[in-house]
C-alpha cells in the first residue's frame, strides 16, 4: 500500500526496522497534497520546508540508534487555530490573515518534542464557528468521499487531510463537536478529550468552558497515540487536569466482556436519518455480541442542550473575541478615533457567522437580558451534567449518534443559521457536561460515512478506547479509503 | 418578535460591529429565529438549581512569583498594524 496511506502505527515499525525513512514518507504526502488537494482543499498553509527539515531531524535520530516516539517522523496536520511559532495561523478569518504567532502551542511544542512531522495548517469554520467548513473566510473544504458534500465543521479540513490521506493524523478542536461531527462526516477517527485533558495554550479561544484541543486518525490505535503525545498538564493553561497521562495503548483490547453501554433515547431526535439510527443499534448489536451488558438510560435534558450551548458558546465568544481590536494584532481599519477603529477592523475582519454569534453572545450578556439568558443556562447546563452523572452510576460508556444525518450538500444550509446549529444536538451535551467522547465510523449510507459516538465518564479516555478499539477490529469501515483522487 | 431592530443596533454597538441596514434586517429575523428556538429553557424549572460556569472544581493556581523570560519587544510589536518608537500606536483616544 502507498505510503500515505497507511496508519502511524504502521509507519512506526516501518521507520523502526529502517525499511523506509521519515523524508519517503514525507515526500509521499506532500505528492499526494499534489495530486488531490485541488478537489479537497484541506489546507490554508502547507509547510514543506519545516516538514522536511522535521523529518531529516527524525531520521538522524533513527540513524543514530536513538529509540523514536510512535509519532516521530510521521506526517500531520494542524487546525490553523493552533499557534505554530514562525507560521501564519489564521483561524480562517480576515481578521487574523496575516498573523504569524511568535510562539508555539502547547500541542505543537510537545509533538514537535516527540520528533512529529507538521505537513500545514487545515481549513476550519472562520474560528471553529460552524459545522461544515463553509464558514472559512478564505474557501470551502470538500468532503473526500462526494466532493459535492460538506466534510463538517468546524475541524473540517483536518478531518478532510486524513480522510483524503493527505496527513497521516491531525488534530481538531472540539468546541461543540468539531472534532467529532467532520470525522464522522469524513469517515475517520476523532476524539473529544475531557475538558482540561490537553493544554489549551497557544489555541485560539472560542467558548472557554467548552474547547477542548483532540485527535483526528485513520483508526483508533492512531487515536490512542496522538492522544498520549499531547495530553498531559501544563501550568500555562489554568485549567488544564494534573493527572498523570495513563499508557492509552493499553486499553486496546478487542473485546467488550464487562463492560456496561448505555443508550440515552433522547438522543434519536426527530428528522434523524433511519440509516444513522440503523447502523447505531447494529454497533450496539455487535458490542453486545463481543460481551457488552447493554441498558437504555433516561437524559431527561438533552432537548435543551442545543439552547443552552448556544447561550453559553455565544456569550463566552462574544467576551474572548473582544481581543480583536487592531491593535496588538490582526487586520485594522481606518478610523478617525479609537471607537471607530475598532469598529472598521472587526466589521471588516469578521465574517457573518462570527458576527452573529458575538451578537448573540453580547445580547445574551447585555443587562436586562443576563438572566433570562445566559444565567438560565448556567442552570440547565448543571442538569445536563446532573443527568450524565446518574446515566454514570449505572454505565461505563454511554453510545449514541453523532448527528442526525450523513455529509450535506455544500450550500444547502448555508442561509439557515438554525438549520446548521441542528447537526450539533448529539454532540453539544457533551461539551457543556465536559466529558470525552471518541467518534468512529460505524456504517455507510448512500456512499458517506455515519459515525458512532461513545461517550465516557470524566478522564474515561482509557474506556472509550476499549470500546471502540473492540468496534473497529471487528468491522473494517477504517480501512475504506475515500474513493478520492484515483485518478 | 423578541429583538427588536433598535436592539439590534444597540448590540452592534457593544459588539463594537457596524450594521448596514440590510444587515440590520437580516440579523434582526436571524436572531429572532434563533431566540425563539432558545425559550424551549423556558420549560425547565430552574429554581434551586445553581449554575455551572465551568465543569471542572477550578480554583485559582498561583505559580511561583519568578522572574522568567518574556517575549522580546520586537517579536511582541512583530504583528502590530502600526507601531512607533517600540509601541503599539492607536488613533487618538481622548478629545481635545
């Protein structure tokens, strides 16, 4: 098999046995971004000269005896919302166009220590505001597997690159979904990590309480690997978990004996595609059939999460994009005095949708309106969370869809904000309750993947691991390759 | 109709965003589709129940009061729309 398209773990043995090097491999994706990335578009930056420069440093290690890290010399991708030091990191925004961070995120400062090769920058919702890629302010990502549908959002160029095989891994940020709903869009791996699990430092801020920077792979051992080279505590993120970093790898066993998997029935709204809703229950089946004791469990408030999400994300956007003043940074317009400069630089920075939510999130913030708004939601946010707790006391992980239908049309919900906030209703519950949730694919509808979501308790990573370790070997939906680019 | 185009405008205000007037149209029926959508909280009974801001037990984490490296001025002024004399330069703020 090409090189490209093979998993970190298989490149691993490859450059430990020294039957390939970091630089073929390298050069085998950037070829690859070559011949397809005319149809995905899965990039804002590439960065060809530090990827081959961080690829010869792989080999050298290698050359010189020195035990390699599972990712070192292997390919990815960053969110162009993660601060590589020296290269633009744009957020998909006017506003930030131009802006090349003087320092590295904590992410790319560890898997940079872990000898990691970063191939570019990928295309996301103009600051991970959407959920299909269309809201970048530079261009739409497609989905590899229709180039006529959307690959999600907002993480929807990294899930793209991997999808397409054109990263090995990358990573996303998961805000209300944007990890997991375009890598079950794009048919791969994404993993939301416990709110705190990975430092948030050097990430561009979009809802405080709810972004958490995850994984996006070809499969689950990938997933597991990228996981453990970025999570970890950091004192320069304030709410980043001190435990240690568990060896996720060791979760992998491929059966399900004992463990308890619940399914919330709220989560099967109305308008879900039959074919999303088949392909869950069949994944239950299967986890059943590997030894899984199954049971349904109540979340009376999962109607309101969508709501409350909205609330919560809008007004904490609405205070951390505040910074963009076009002063210290980014995009600045005329004006005659400062209020009228300011006003210039985030009208002509800003696209609609980030307009619309800091609008919401003022509104919702604005005296008069606090507490029927935001404050009403802090509440139902603590009975969400309450209802995950008990679902909790009596599952290991909880198993549900991860949105209502398979890839969408480019342009089809691009004029009904409303319509685009409805594929997040599987997805945000899990943010505002700030647990970890890994989405996989579990079947195939009309040509797209759909993905099934397992949801575990806080710092339950090593659980979701295992169960969808056991998922993945028994079907062979993560060895399909978008049918892409064989030209 | 919750928010009215006044509102609108006032919010723009805050948001520091300017609106021209179809904008003000359009965001005014955008946001009132989306605030509709948002008094379903309504239907939840709240009393007693004390808000979450944040998931985790945060508490706040002092670090050791050390004088450690900081950015150098050029690298911090490096994305400045306009500086001058090693500072940020801005339009005038106060009249007179």
């Amino acid at each position: 098999m090409e090189l490209y398209k093979q998993t970190a773990h298989e490149l691993h043995a490859k450059l430990a046995a020294k039957e390939v090097s970091a630089a073929e491999i390298t050069a085998a994706v950037f070829d690859r971004i070559d011949t397809v990335e005319g149809k995905v578009r899965a990039y804002i930056t590439q960065t060809r000269d530090l990827a081959m420069a961080q690829a010869k440093a792989a080999d050298e290690k290698i050359a010189r005896g020195e035990a390699i890290a599972p990712l070192a010399g292997i390919p990815g991708a960053l969110k162009d919302n993660m601060c590589v030091k020296g290269v633009k990191t744009t957020c998909a925004s006017q506003i930030l166009a131009n802006f090349v961070p003087p320092y590295d995120s904590t992410v790319a400062e560890k898997l940079a220590a872990a000898d990691a090769v970063v191939v570019g920058k990928a295309n996301l919702d103009e600051f991970a505001m959407g959920s299909s890629c269309e809201n970048s302010s530079f261009f739409p990502t497609r989905n590899p597997w229709d180039t006529a549908a959307v690959p999600g959002g907002s993480s929807g160029g990294s899930a793209a690159a991997v999808a397409a095989a054109e990263a090995v891994w990358a990573l996303g940020s998961d805000t209300g979904g944007s990890i997991r709903q375009p890598a079950a869009y794009c048919g791969v791996v994404g993993l939301k990590p416990t709110y705190g699990r990975v430092s948030r430092y050097g990430l561009v801020a979009y809802a405080s309480s709810l972004d958490q920077i995850g994984p996006i792979t070809r499969d689950v051992t990938d997933c597991a690997l990228v996981l453990a080279a970025i999570a970890g505590h950091d004192g320069r993120d304030s709410t980043s978990i001190d435990a240690p970093v568990p060896d996720y790898s060791k979760a992998l066993v491929p059966d399900a004996r004992g463990l308890k998997i619940g399914l919330p029935k709220e989560y099967f709204v109305a308008g879900m595609d039959p074919a999303v809703e088949k392909a869950v229950y069949a994944a239950i089946d299967q986890l059943k059939a590997m030894g899984a004791e199954y049971k349904e469990v109540s979340m009376p408030h999962t109607e309101y999460a969508l709501a409350t999400y909205y609330l919560i994300a809008t007004a904490e956007a609405s205070s951390n994009l505040a910074r963009f003043d076009g002063v210290g940074f980014g995009h600045r317009g005329e004006g005659n005095d400062i209020v009228a400069m300011y006003k210039r630089s985030r009208t002509e920075g800003f696209g609609e949708e980030v307009r619309r939510r800091i609008m919401l999130g003022t509104y919702a913030l604005s005296s008069g309106y606090y507490d029927a708004y935001y404050l009403k939601a802090l509440k139902v946010r603590t009975l969400i969370k309450q209802d995950f707790d008990r679902a909790f006391g009596e599952v290991d992980v909880l198993v549900a869809p991860i949105a209502p239908t398979t890839a969408f049309k480019v342009g089809e919900k691009v004029d009904d904000p409303l319509a685009m906030y409805l594929q997040d209703v599987c997805t945000v519950p899990i943010n505002l309750a700030g647990l970890p949730a890994i989405s996989l694919p579990c079947g195939f509808a009309g040509g797209l993947p759909i993905g099934l979501q397992i949801i575990g308790r806080p710092l339950g990573e090593e659980t979701i691991l295992r169960a969808a370790y056991a998922f993945e070997q028994a079907n062979d939906y993560h060895r399909r390759q978008a049918p892409l680019g064989e030209v | 109709m919750k928010i009215t185009r006044k509102d609108v405008e006032q919010v723009a205000l805050l948001s520091r965003l300017e609106l021209g007037e179809n904008d003000v149209e359009k965001f005014t029926g955008q946001l009132n589709a989306i605030l509709d959508y948002i008094d379903v909280l309504n239907k939840v009974d709240t009393s007693g129940v004390e808000p979450t801001a944040h998931v985790l037990p945060v508490k706040n984490v002092m670090r050791a009061d050390e004088a450690r490296p900081s950015l150098p001025r050029e690298l911090a002024l490096a994305n400045a729309p306009e500086q001058e004399d090693g500072y940020f330069k801005v339009p005038k703020i106060l009249e007179g």
